[in-house]
C-alpha cells in the first residue's frame, strides 16, 4: 500500500491544501495520513482546519490530532 503523509500546514490554506490534493490525484489508491501542527493562529487557519475535517470523513484517510507532542493549549475535551 501506497500512503502520502502531509503535515505541518500551520494555517496556510490553499497552498497546503492544492499540494494535499494534486498527490492524491496523483496517487489515486493512497492512503492519506495528515500529521498535525494544522493551525496556529495564521490568515487562513480555518480553512485549513475546514479542510482537514472534510477528509476525516473519508475511510482512507488517517488525521493525527499532534502538535509538536503537546496538546495545544486551544485543545479541550469535549470539543
């Protein structure tokens, strides 16, 4: 099995997002693994963050909830 692993996005929105989908287009049988460090604050963290809950949703993709280790400190049970 093929996985493509893309992590560390910190908010950037389309950049990330287009670089994400172009290798799954690429790599159509891929299992998408997403690594953390998603938002930080940045312009386009929501979007970033939208995204990445879009893809939860699909059974071949994997979304690690890490960030450098650490729970952020925006992290709270229950949300």
């Amino acid at each position: 099995m093929e996985y493509i692993f893309a992590s560390d996005p910190h908010g950037t929105g389309k950049a990330w997002i287009n670089l994400v989908k172009q290798a799954q287009t690429d790599y159509p049988d891929a299992k998408l693994v997403l690594g953390g460090d998603y938002i930080d604050g940045r312009k386009h963290s929501k979007e970033t963050l939208d995204f990445v809950m879009e893809q939860a949703a699909n059974p071949n993709v994997e979304v690690l909830l890490v960030t450098n280790g650490r729970k952020p400190p925006y992290f709270s049970e229950g949300i």
